[in-house]
C-alpha cells in the first residue's frame, strides 16, 4: 500500500471527492465560492421572511425556493456530488433518497390535509350500520 | 488485492472465463487492468466506504423528512398553547445558522489540508469547526431552556413535541458529530494521515456537510416560515 492518494487513477469517485482537474479551481477555491453562495442565500431567506419586500403569500415558495437552491450549493460544493460518469452511483443513491423524502413529506401533507374531507361524519358511520 | 484472491477476484475471473476455467480470453491480457468496473474487480476501499456512509446519510436524512412530515402536519396543533411566531428568535436562529455555515466551510478547509498531510493546520481547522458546533449547541440548549421555564416544553402540544422532537434530533445528531470530530483530531495526532484514518475522516466531513443542509431545512422550515405565519 502506497499510502496516500492511492485511487485518484480510479474511474468512481467516492462521495466528498475533490474531483481533480475537473473545473480548474482549486479544492479551497471550490469551498470558498460554496461558502459564499451560502452565505448569499441564507441572508436573503432571513431578509425575505422580516421583511415586506415580497409579497406576502410568496413568501413560503420564495423561502422554500432559497432552502432548495443552498441545498443543492451544499451538494455541489461542499459534498462535491456532480453529473460527471465518476459519480453516478452517488447520484442515483441521491436521486432515491429524494424520492423517499418526497414521498413521505408530500405524502404526508396532502393525507393529512385531507382527512377531515374523507372521512366520513360520525352520522354518516351510524346511519350506514342499520 | 495481490496477495490472496478474494471472494469478488474468484467472481472476475469466473464471469470473464466462464466456468471451465481457462482458454477464453481473446485478448491475452486476463484482468490484470482491472479499473474498478463490474467484472474487472472491486472498487477501492475508499470509494465503497464512501459510498457505504453516503447511503447511510441518505437514510439519516430519510428519518429526519419523517420527523419533519410530523412537524409539517402538527405545526397548527397548538391546543391553545404559544405558537411558533411567540416563541423563535430569530436573531438567534440567524447565530446559529452562521455558526453552523462556518463550521461547514472550516471543515472542508480541515479536509484540504488534512490531504496534503499538514497536521497543525488540519488540527487548527477542525477544532476550529468544533468550536463554532458547540456555539451552536449551546445556543441550542439555551434556547430549550427558556423555552421549558416559559411552559412552552415537549409536552404543552402536539406542535411543541414535534418542535422538540424534529429540532432536538438534529442537535443530538450534532453533539455526536462534535464527539466524533474529538476522536477524530486524537487518531490524526497519535496516528497520522494513514488510509483508514483518511477514509473515517472522509466519512466524517460527509456526516458534518450533511448536517448542515438538514439545517438548511430546518430553519426555513420551522422557524423561518414559522415565525412569519
């Protein structure tokens, strides 16, 4: 065993990789330009939500877009997921998992959100047992 | 993988000559430029340990949506109690954002140099990032603190213990990153930058980002968008 950096010759790259000499910036540059995007769209969430500069009812899908956008600066920057062919198993892996998570989050919502409206009165029950 | 055939060598040689062992290989150069792919043999350790925690971190980040589809669905259940607009600060949300933002970045910066085997700066970066995660703890537990003096605690309604129960989770899961981050800054100091080392460290920078983007949702979600409504 050589010691260091002894797969970068590998075709897969493992999740939080560097990928070298994929953009031309360099590992620190890569975390530096995450972290300011970051910054950027946190301090617009908290300027939207104190403020009166959206209009009221956008703000949920204004906010929620934020969170997905700084998200996605996450994976990209910090966590290093790209499109590339050396990192679709990590993709796919994600892709699944955000699936589930919609799944069960939506899902949960649009039941919950809808139970008083399907289900039967408590009248309706008692007349349907004669 | 020179030394002793393993059980996925025994699996290459099979699906490439067949069962009956030698005499198919048209091109004479057998699997001795095995690249990681299928048949031509196993990817390296530090790609399947990788891969291995990044599914389990998909997994953690499926329990926590469970955690918030119950917030999502319990957050107007107050039963008469305070509701979330009363009770968040949000300046100190924002604090613990940033701490946790920071923390983020200076742990990359910690695995950076970690690579290119600098022992004081990765130490430097990571205690740097352990310090910032237990600003944000603290602030954390403060802020269950007042909320269980005002009458405000898990057991006031159905929103409150979905509050506790979705905000708590995330901070335990960060009081273990931060005790793991203390093992961690032990092993590299006593140890070196050797390859299990390196993959537990890789592994711990995935645990640490990962964090940070629940976080992301959470405080959109609960406290952004519950404080506005």
């Amino acid at each position: 065993m050589s010691g260091h950096d002894e797969d970068w010759e590998y075709d897969d790259a493992a999740p939080g990789d560097e990928h070298a000499g994929g953009s031309g910036f360099s590992a620190i540059q890569v975390y530096l330009l995450g972290f300011l995007l970051a910054i950027g769209l946190t301090v617009a969430s908290f300027w939207i939500a104190g403020s009166n500069a959206v209009w009221g009812p956008g703000i949920p899908a204004a906010l929620l877009s934020l969170a997905v956008a700084q998200m996605g600066v996450h994976l990209v920057f910090f966590l290093h997921i790209t499109s590339g062919p050396e990192n679709t198993n990590n993709t796919l892996a994600l892709a699944f998992g955000v699936l589930v998570v919609l799944v069960i989050v939506v899902g949960s919502v649009w039941i919950m959100a809808h139970l008083n409206h399907n289900l039967m009165t408590l009248d309706q029950m008692k007349r349907m047992q004669h | 993988m020179s030394q002793a055939a393993t059980p996925s060598d025994v699996a290459s040689v099979y699906l490439q000559h067949g069962p009956y062992g030698q005499g198919h290989d048209p091109h004479g150069h057998g699997h001795a430029d095995a690249r990681g792919h299928g048949a031509g043999g196993p990817a390296p350790k530090r790609v399947i340990v990788g891969y291995g925690f990044w599914v389990f971190l998909l997994s953690d980040i499926v329990m926590f949506s469970a955690f918030f589809a119950a917030y999502a669905v319990l957050a107007h259940a107050t039963a008469g109690g305070p509701t979330g607009k009363q009770l968040f600060d949000l300046n100190r949300v924002a604090i613990e954002t940033a701490c946790l933002l920071v923390s983020s970045f200076t742990c990359g910066l910690g695995y950076v140099a970690a690579t290119r085997r600098r022992q004081l700066e990765t130490q430097f970066w990571m205690l740097v990032t352990g310090l910032f995660g237990l600003v944000f703890v603290g602030l954390e537990v403060l802020e269950f603190y007042e909320m269980i003096q005002q009458g405000a605690g898990p057991g006031r309604s159905a929103f409150l213990s979905a509050f506790f129960a979705l905000v708590g989770c995330h901070g335990l899961h960060v009081t273990v990153g931060g005790l793991w981050l203390g093992t961690m800054m032990a092993q590299i100091w006593f140890k070196g930058f050797k390859p299990p080392i390196m993959r537990r460290l890789l592994c711990f920078n995935l645990f640490w980002h990962a964090l940070d983007i629940i976080w992301v949702a959470l405080f959109t979600i609960v406290y952004l968008l519950g404080a506005g409504a």
